[in-house]
C-alpha cells in the first residue's frame, strides 16, 4: 500500500514537473521572440543603416564575451548535457541562471543556433534539484532528470512522440522497471506540452514550424530518393567536416574567451549581411524558402544550405552557443528546395528526404529522426524519411572528416 502511494506521488510530483518545464519554455521562448522583434524589425525599421547587422552582430559578440568571462562558458551543448544525463543521472544546478543569460543572447543576435541546448542545461539542472529534494523516492529521482530532458525535446520541437522515442534509442539502461518509466515519461512529456500549448493559446507566442503539405505526386518522383538520400549523407559529411575546421579554430582561441565570441559575432554578421536566410536558427526561415524556391534559384538554395551547416558550427565553436537541431533542419530543407527544382522532381518529397538524410546522419537514431520530422512533413512520406534516415545511420562518416573527440 505504502508502494502504490509513494507511486502515485510520484507520478503526480513528475507531471506537476513537466506542467513547470513547459512554462519555463514557454517564457524562455516569448522572451527570444520580443528581444528579437526589438533588434530585429522594430529598430531596423526607424533606421537606414546598410551595415546593422554587422554592427548588431560584432557588438553582440563582444558582450557576449565579456559575460562568459564573467560568469562562465555556457551553455554547454545538447550532446554533453544529454551524455552527462545519461551517465550519471544528474545535471549541475549552481549555475542554472548564468546558462539562461548564456543561451538567450547568441539567439537575440541571430546566432545560427536553436534553444534547445541552453533550455535542455537549465532544465537538466532543475530536474536535478526537485529530484535532490525528493528524498523519499531516492531510488527512482535518477531518471527524474532524463525524464525532464525529454520533457523539454519534446516540448521545444512540439512533437511529444520526438521526447518519448529519443530515450528509446538510448544505449543507457533505466533504473525504472519498463512499465513505471513510460508513465512517467508519458505524464511528464505530455503535461509539458500540453502546458506550453496552453499559455501559447492564452498569452501567445510562436506556435513553432508550419507544416509542409503540398499535393499529391507522381510515384516516378522516388526514382529519385536514391540519388536524394546520397545528397543528405554529403550534406553530413560537409556538417562534420565544418564541425572538426571550426572546433580547431575555437581551441586556439580557447583561452581568449571576448577575441573568440567577438570574432563570431564579426562573421556572424557579415555572412548574415550577405545571405540573411543563414541567420537565427531557421525555424522560421524555413517558410520563407518554402513560400517561393525558384524565386530564390535552385543554386543559392544549395549555397544557403551549405553555408548554413558552417556558419551553426561556427556559432558554437566561437561562444555563440545553441543547438544544431533547428539549423540542420532548414538546412536539409534548402538543399533539399534546391535539388527539387534542378531534377524537376516534386519538392516535398524532396526535401523531406534530404533533410532526414542530414539529420539522421548527424543524430544516428532513424525512429527519432522520422518523429522530429513528423512535425513538418506529410505522414504519407514517413516511409521514405525511414528509409533515409536508416541508410544514414548505416553508412559510416569517415574517421579523418570527424572532430578529434568524435574520431576517437
């Protein structure tokens, strides 16, 4: 008896958690957005300055700098928050305030970065705390963390099924027998979600990508999914390659922590002043390239797509820290726009499959991978998005284009 109710508390305790997660989200989100409708379109539009961006940019790195000089090199990245996670069950809380400074300011510039690293790190951290503070179910409060962790991917991308799954592919075995972790992650997942969709309806905020229908085509089209899927695995193959170049010039400038960020910020800007749809983590510019490909033109797509890969690596190696998801994403799109109409072949389908290439190629989870893409593309197309982030995880990235950590 004594069990069933330290259970039933237990869940209650884990949705009341996902019910804060989603909120923290929500407020950490419509923050971002006010900031960067302030920078962004309301000054710009009292201005006639050709060289705002470069400005905005380089002086945003500076300060940028100058904080993580002061209080630390945060965020760390997704992969480091979820790899600790899952190694020890635990997340540093101490500096849960600093790493929210840290995350939000690169997104205000228009670092080509996503939320999810810094929010991933802040939520880990409380996860960490309530479970420190659960002394009663000290058994269970390890996978507090990881549950909140889901909560929040799940949440961030608004695809609960994305959350739920990803642990699935995890190599880390759960301390909770099967049955108790999934309604615990399902409780946590859902309540998270259903929360930020509340206060989005109710106070408003960005209801996230929209989703990319189209019409129905001609079966001929996945003739080209061969040639599609080899696109996507070079497309990683370019992401990984940027990734050792730009993590070699971020470790020389290790110990210069203002000259790296200033420096970020400086090419930041002048990339952004040449291709703008580079900028910010592409969530929203994927609308925009799907508004009008071939006024764009299916070679600057291709560049856009590339450039975007270098300059989300860039970010990141120089201080200006975030996530890679949303960035890859729209590159996947764009590259994806472009072979669309250099092959004359239907245009969903097409970057549907190049984009769950890249991103099954950079993830190495295929069913995580079709539940993040869910959210943007047909559920007619799952099968082929399966099938390209399956042979993505299957082909092999050579050892020499890998960063050092990753290599070994």
């Amino acid at each position: 008896m004594k069990n069933l109710k330290n259970n039933i508390l237990f869940l209650l305790y884990t949705a009341i958690l996902g019910a804060i997660v989603g909120a923290i989200i929500w407020g950490f989100l419509r923050v971002m957005n006010l900031g960067i409708t302030l920078i962004w379109d309301t000054i710009p539009s009292q201005l006639e300055f050709p060289y705002y961006t470069l400005c905005v940019c380089t002086v945003g790195g500076l300060l940028i700098g100058l904080y993580k000089r002061k209080l630390g090199d945060r965020p760390e990245d997704l992969s480091t928050v979820m790899g600790q996670v899952k190694q020890t069950g635990r997340y540093p809380y101490n500096n849960i305030f600093s790493t929210l400074g840290g995350a939000l300011f690169p997104l205000l510039i228009g670092a080509s970065v996503g939320p999810e690293a810094g929010l991933s790190g802040v939520i880990a951290g409380l996860c960490t705390w309530v479970g420190d503070k659960l002394k009663r179910f000290r058994s269970e409060v390890t996978e507090l963390t990881a549950i909140g962790l889901s909560a929040t991917l799940g949440t961030i991308f608004r695809s609960p099924m994305f959350g739920f799954v990803e642990p699935l592919e995890s190599d880390r075995e759960p301390s909770l027998p099967k049955t108790s972790k999934t309604v615990l992650y399902i409780a946590a997942i859902l309540s998270s979600f259903a929360t930020f969709m509340a206060l989005t309806k109710v106070l408003g905020g960005s209801s996230g990508i929209d989703r990319i229908d189209g019409e129905r085509f001609w079966l001929r089209n996945y003739l080209f999914v061969p040639l599609l899927i080899v696109v996507g695995i070079a497309a990683g193959y370019l992401y990984f390659l940027f990734k050792k170049l730009t993590a070699a010039l971020g470790a020389r400038m290790k110990n210069h922590v203002v000259l790296r960020a200033t420096v970020g910020g400086f090419l930041l800007g002048a990339v952004g002043t040449l291709l703008p749809l580079t900028m910010f983590s592409g969530e929203h510019q994927i609308n925009e390239v799907m508004e009008d490909p071939e006024g764009v033109g299916a070679i600057l797509l291709l560049v856009i797509g590339v450039v975007k890969l270098l300059l989300t690596n860039l970010c990141i190696d120089t201080g200006l820290k975030g996530g890679h998801f949303f960035p890859v994403i729209f590159s996947g799109v764009s590259i994806g726009c472009g072979m669309s109409l250099l092959l004359g072949a239907d245009v969903v389908l097409c970057t549907a499959v190049v984009t769950a290439t890249l991103v099954g190629h950079t993830m190495k989870k295929p069913l995580a991978t079709v539940m993040l893409l869910m959210i943007l593309f047909p559920l007619r197309l799952i099968p082929a998005m399966l099938l390209a982030a399956a042979a993505a995880k299957f082909i092999p990235t050579p050892k020499v284009i890998l960063p050092k950590e990753m290599a070994e």
